[in-house]
C-alpha cells in the first residue's frame, strides 16, 4: 500500500507508483484537507445569497438558470451522464491509470469541495483495478477535458463500461463482484469530477514517463550509428559546445563522448574530414529537443500538482471563485512542443538509417553481403521514412485552433486533448524509428573488424540475443517488431 501525500509529485515518482501495482491510500493529512473543503462549501451554499455557478446552477451558457436546493444531487447526476459523449478509439487502460490517480491528486487539495466518500471511490477503482473505458475524441481542452472525465466518473454512478480482469464489462456488474456501491453526488461534485485537465495531463504524464527512459537509447543507437558509419569524435569535445552551452547540447556531447569512450573504431584514423549533419550535429539536435522536454516536464509537473476544476473552492479566504483553470492553453502549447522535440529526433535517425545503407565508408549496399539477389534493409528505411513524414503531418498544432461552444460562453478552447492523442502517437513513431535505426546500426557494426567502446559493445551483444545478424533476406517486419520490445524492455 502507497500513501499518497500532500506534497508535490514528479513524473517520474508518478510513474514508479503506477508501475509498481501497488494500492494507493490517501494519508490522513489529505483526508483532513478533503474534509475540510467539504465543510466549508456546505457551510457556504447554506448562508449564501446569491446563485452559486455550478453549486446551484446551470451549467456553460445555463450559468444563470438557478436550480433548487433539493435538486442539486440530480443536477450533478445529470451532468455527468449528459456530459459522457466521447468517441473514436478507446484510450489505454495504463492511460486511464494515470487519469485516476491525478484525478485524485486534485481534488485532494482541499479545493474542489468534493466529499471524501466521492475521492476514495476512484480510489476504489484504481485499486480493485476497474477501470473506467474512455474514449480519445470529445474533449475540447477547456472548461476542462468534459467528455473524457464524464466517462472516468461514470462507474462511480454504476453507469459506463469499465476494463476488469481483461476484459470490458458494465461497469455495475465489476462493482458488484468488488463489493463496491455507487455513490450519490453531491453539490458540485460531478462539475469537480469533470472539470480539470486530467486527460491532457494524463496523456503528458504518461508520454514523458516513458520518454524519460527512451531518451536514454536515442543517444545509445546514436552512438553505434556514428561508429559503424566510422565517424569521428571530433564534433563532440566539450570545447566546441562550452562557446555555445545549451544544457542539452552540452550533456548530449557529454553522453557520446562517454559512451564512445575506448572504442578502436572511433579512435582510428580516418580518410574523410567531416561527416554529415547527422552523425555531426547529433548535440546540437538531440539536445534542442531534450532542452525542449525539459520545459515541456516542468509545465506538466506544475500542472499535475495544481487545482484545476471549478469554481475553486478558497476555504482561507472564505471564498468560491469561479474563474478558468480548466483552461488547457499551458498543457496544449507544451504538447504541440512535445510533438515537435519527438519528430526531430526521430527525423534525425531516419537520416543516419538512410546513410547507413548507401553503400559508403566500406559498408554493402543496403547492409547485406550480396546486394541485388537480397534487398537487405532497404525497405526499413522506406518504413522509417514513412513514419517520420507522419510525424509531419501531427505536428500541425492543435493549440492555435478553437470553435465556440456553449451558445458563445466558452468561445476560445485550448484543443490540448487533440494534442494529447497526437503526442502518444508520434512518440510511439519514434521508438519505431529508433527501433529501425538500432537494427540497421547493428547490422552496419556486424561488417566491422574490431570492437567498439564497452557500452556499445555490451548493447550489441544484448540485441544479438533478440534480434539476429541477417545473412540473407528475411521477413524484416519481424526484426523490426524484435527491436521495438528490445527496446522498451
């Protein structure tokens, strides 16, 4: 059992929680916070004298239709099933994951006014491992992700389909089996369990995590590409990048200095002087992207610690604001700038696949001993080009998009969840890619007489026990498939 806190969550720490399948709780000083909210938003609908949005209202362009004391547990009722309009594919359970614990989070704050019945309830969920199905399409990254929360906040009302034990059910029949009740909403709370940004932060929780790791191998599969291409070393001494000290830069040289360093091949001498910009400037474009997930990581980071539903509860200040941090314009910019970071690296290793198999510095044409009766690797670079060239295409910006909705009251929309999915896709073309390029660099490497560094050396071998030399043409789709778990794992 994990006690989640009141404190500030990185990505990584989010996700080796989830990773590690354990059950969460929430301690008692957050138990103490929830409770605290509640009471105070109680104590306010009771003395207030004026229409309260969301808490005794109408919802969007209704914000002035006042709705009656015994109905506002309805009103919440029927905002959540009138909301649940997602479409198209079904997101990733291990999404939805995410989705749930930073859900949580928010509403752990004490500034959502939600009751604590309500947050242990998703809590319930995520640790019986019931998970809501929720659909890609339908958020339009403000007032909040509606569509997609609707449906993470159905079971709680018995309503929905869920994931459980591998399979999609009703989700009453998984909260039956569980000894689990629905739950009656109370003010607010079904506006607190729809508003926020947890789709978009979800998705951006999930890509970083698993790019955090993945950054790691960009620069490895590098490493053997420049030395199978017999490249040089040169373009990496930290005098070249201390007169122009981008972090990224600088720590990216760093990185293939280290990982090259004892290799025979990238200390021999060489017939040519310079070698193409993409063995060349891999600090330079590695780095402009890691600089750029950098600040992409501090945005979510801020974002997956903050408050984001509304009206905001302020019990300090005995207040309830309704304002707009439901507002994804911070995560929309930053994913649009995710999408773009991930294609360049992956933009870039397409290029040193495509010289890799050219037939120069002493390798065979397309990496095969008898080219012509084989094709050899030929086709991975079309496969890796294909990709990138949809990379291009999902590197159009969501974030400079909006259509009015609400009858005009919520008339500029940040579009951030279309940013999202996109994201998760685009990063999934990249380990494609990076995929294809350790292959080909393999394979280039396999033609050299003598030995690379150690670490590189070590990779080789390891990807030797999952993925062999080939010697003759092969169905290529399968090696392709090898390297990608090769890599994840």
């Amino acid at each position: 059992m994990i006690e989640l806190h009141h404190r500030n969550y990185s990505i990584a720490e989010i996700r080796d929680l989830i990773e590690s399948d354990e059950s969460l709780e929430l301690s008692d000083q957050l138990i103490e916070k929830i409770k605290h909210g509640r009471s105070f938003l109680e104590s306010f609908i009771e003395r207030a004298d004026r229409p309260i949005y969301g808490i005794n209202t109408g919802f969007g362009s209704l914000c002035d239709t006042e709705i009656g004391p015994n109905d506002l547990g309805k009103l919440q009722e029927n905002l959540v099933k009138s909301h649940a309009c997602g479409l198209g594919a079904i997101v990733d359970p291990e999404i939805v994951k995410y989705m749930l614990v930073l859900k949580v989070l928010g509403l752990s704050k004490g500034h959502s006014g939600v009751k604590l019945q309500t947050v242990q309830a998703l809590l319930d969920l995520y640790n019986t491992g019931i998970l809501p199905v929720v659909y890609e399409q339908g958020s339009l990254g403000a007032s909040g992700d509606l569509a997609p929360l609707a449906h993470l906040a159905l079971p709680l009302l018995g309503l929905g389909d869920v994931y459980y034990n591998g399979e999609i059910v009703p989700a009453r029949e998984a909260l039956v089996v569980e000894g689990l009740s629905v739950i009656e909403l109370g003010a607010k709370e079904g506006l607190a369990l729809l508003n926020g940004t947890q789709f978009m932060s979800g998705y951006s929780t999930y890509i970083l995590g698993r790019l955090q790791k993945h950054i790691v191998h960009v620069d490895r599969v590098a490493a053997l590409s420049l030395d199978a291409y017999d490249g040089r070393i040169e373009p990496f001494d930290d005098a070249v990048h201390a007169v122009r000290p981008h972090t990224g830069q600088r720590e990216t040289a760093a990185a293939m200095r280290s990982i090259l360093e004892g290799s025979e091949w990238i200390n021999q001498s060489k017939k040519h002087v310079q070698d193409p910009y993409s063995f060349r400037c891999i600090p330079q474009v590695h780095g402009a992207s890691k600089d750029a997930i950098a600040y992409i990581t501090s945005v979510v980071e801020t974002e997956i610690n903050s408050v984001t539903d509304n009206p905001t509860v302020i019990p300090d200040e005995d207040k309830i604001i309704s304002a707009g941090n439901f507002h994804g314009q911070p995560l929309a910019l930053v994913l649009d700038f995710m999408c773009i970071a991930m294609a360049e690296l992956a933009s870039i290793s397409e290029r040193r696949i495509y010289k890799l198999i050219g037939g120069q510095r002493g390798l065979p044409a397309y990496l095969v001993a008898n080219p012509g009766l084989n094709s050899g690797l030929m086709i991975a670079q079309y496969a890796a080009a294909s990709v990138v060239s949809q990379n291009k295409q999902l590197c159009t910006p969501s974030s400079v998009d909006t259509i009015d909705s609400s009858n005009g009251q919520e008339d500029h929309v940040s579009m951030g969840a279309n940013g999202a999915t996109k994201a998760l896709r685009v990063f999934e073309n990249l380990e494609k890619v990076t995929a294809i390029e350790l292959l080909t660099a393999a394979q280039a490497a396999d033609f050299r007489v003598g030995k690379s560094s150690p670490i590189i050396e070590k990779l080789r071998i390891d990807f030797r026990e999952n993925v062999p030399f080939i010697e003759d043409d092969v169905v290529v789709h399968d090696l392709i498939k090898k390297s990608i778990h090769f890599l994840k794992h």
